[in-house]
C-alpha cells in the first residue's frame, strides 16, 4: 500500500460522505478494559483460519483491485463509524471487529513501518497481505503472525464490501424475455464466485462454481447464436467472433487453472465478469435494438421502454 493509495481512499470516501470519520488512530498501549478478554465465540483461533488463508492468500497483491473491491462497497454503512471508540492491538482489533453474520470486510492497517490488508468473512480471515519495508510482502498465515506480533502504532481503515460484483438491471435487458433470464443467471452465477472468493471457500466449492460458469455461458452464446440464424440477424458473424474469443480466453485459463499453474484471482474474476457487462451493454443490446426495429414478434415491449429510460439514467447510449 502506498501513501497515494490511501490518499485515493481518503478522496474516494469524502466524495461520498464528508461526515463520516473512517480513519482511526490505534495505540497499542492503550487497551481499553472493556476490550479485555474479547468474548471467545467472535475469535477465530488461528489454527481456524490457516487453511482459508494458505489458498487465497494473494487475492490481495494488486492495489488497484483493492481500491475496485472498495468501491463496490455500498456507499451508506459499509465504511465502519463506530470505530473511534476502538483501540488496541491489531490482533485484538481485527478479533474485536469480527461477528459471525458479518460479511466481507477489508481491513487496512498502515503504520510506520508496515502496511497491511487483512480480507474478513464473518469471523474468518480469507486472505492476508503484509508488506514491510527492508523486509518485503509476505501473505497468509505469516503475514497474519507477523501482525500479531507487531506493537508499534497503526492506523487502520475498515470498509464492508459488497456482496456482489454488480447486478442485473434494466439498462441490460435486450427486450427479449428468454435471453435476459440467461443473462440474469450468468451475472447470479458471477456473483456467487466473487462471494465464495471473499469468503475463502474450499477449491471443491469454487470448481463447481467455476465450471457451471463455463458450461452455462457456452450454452448462452448458442442459445443467442442459434436466434441470429432465424432471424438473419446481419452482424452475427463478428458477434460469434467475439464469443469465440471469450470462450477461448476462458479455456486457456481453466487449462492453466486445472493443472495448477494459475489460481481464481479477485483480478481474473473481474475480467470475466467485466467482459460479460460490456459485452451485454454492448454488442447483446445491438442485436436487441434490431429485432426491435424488425419487429420481430419475440421482443418484450415492456422491457423497451424500461431499458431506454434505465440507459438513459445511466448515460449509455
Ligand atoms: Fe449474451
Ligand atoms: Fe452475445
């Protein structure tokens, strides 16, 4: 993390809510009693955490992803304003901080000689980012015992993250009922593996997310294919082209995946979730703009006007 880093989130958060203090000072010497003991239901002992760490321990190395998760953060709560009060050591801070029902959290923690990103889930510790100048990054579990140990002085930002990378809405419709629901899902199934990302689920559970994700957008892309054919939609060659090219971006990294040699990052993860938004917003709603002039009797009236006014809204053409 760099001072301009945080300098960015500063700016980021006065813009939406001059009001709210986010950045808090902590001493380590000044524990207040009411901190001591921290109730033992809201901490992880460390032996629970190790193993969501060791997997998804550098989702965090690239801090303009960081910056991109936290401005996903819901603008109202999801900087934490009750943190004036706390105080205390980083292990008792980030343990104090922890409820079961929370969901992800990112915790930055910068002192003077180190600068931390620790990524919560409920009371799980998903993934741990520690660098120190002289000594270098380290990530995970040693980076989270490095932290424990550390006594100097901190300052530590908390936001809540959303819990999806974004949703369906009517800016996306293409006015034909049978393909939004398709998009619908494939966003549903995106968000879902941003979920189980954050939340350091197991390999198993990813895999199965993953390769739904797979079958499911080859199974969309036909379903739209097989639609430009019986329609003559005119520029279905170079929009088959670019699903081609999805597809085949996708295949070279489940063979790297599958064999080991790449993991489920937060940063491939955003592409792909990207590439489907524009895609849609884009090339899927052109297609939807010519069955609609067409005629064609499968158009969905209703949506059009929704999506119009919903583009509008949002500055799209
Ligand atoms: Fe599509
Ligand atoms: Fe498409």
């Amino acid at each position: 993390m760099t001072p301009g880093f945080l300098r960015k989130l500063r700016y980021w958060w006065h813009t939406r809510d001059p009001d709210v203090r986010y950045i808090v000072e902590v001493g380590v010497d000044e524990i207040p009693e009411e901190r001591k003991p921290i109730p033992k239901t809201m901490v992880p002992p460390f032996s629970y955490v190790a193993e969501s760490i060791e997997w998804n321990s550098r989702l965090l190395d690239d801090p303009s992803l960081v910056l991109y998760i936290l401005e996903a953060a819901e603008s109202k709560e999801e900087f934490e304003t009750r943190l004036h009060g706390l105080q205390g050591q980083v292990k008792h801070l980030v343990a104090s901080r922890l409820e079961p029902e929370m969901g992800p959290r990112l915790l930055i923690i910068e002192g003077e000689r180190l600068n931390a990103w620790i990524l919560t889930y409920g009371v799980i510790i998903t993934a741990v980012r520690l660098e120190e100048p002289g000594l270098g990054v380290s990530y995970g579990l040693d980076a989270l015992h490095a932290l424990d140990e550390w006594t100097g002085k901190v300052r530590v930002v908390v936001a809540k993250l959303r819990r999806y990378m974004y949703r369906w809405g009517p800016e996306f419709s293409v006015y034909i009922r049978g393909v939004d629901n398709q998009h619908r899902y494939l966003v549903t199934v995106l968000n879902n593996l941003y979920i189980s990302i954050l939340a350091g689920e197991e390999k198993k559970v990813v895999d199965e997310t993953l390769n739904s994700l797979v079958d499911y957008t080859k199974f969309h892309f036909r379903s739209e294919e097989k639609l430009f054919d019986k329609y003559g939609y005119p520029r279905a060659e170079s929009h088959r082209r670019q699903h081609e090219g999805f597809v085949k971006k996708v295949a070279e990294f489940m063979e790297q995946y599958e064999a080991g040699e790449k993991q489920l990052t937060l940063s491939i993860l955003h592409f792909l979730s990207e590439w489907v938004k524009n895609h849609i917003l884009t090339s899927d709603h052109d297609f939807g703009e010519w069955f609609y002039e067409k005629g064609i009797p499968i158009i969905d009236e209703e949506m059009v006007e929704a999506c119009r006014r919903a583009r509008q809204r949002l500055g799209l053409q």
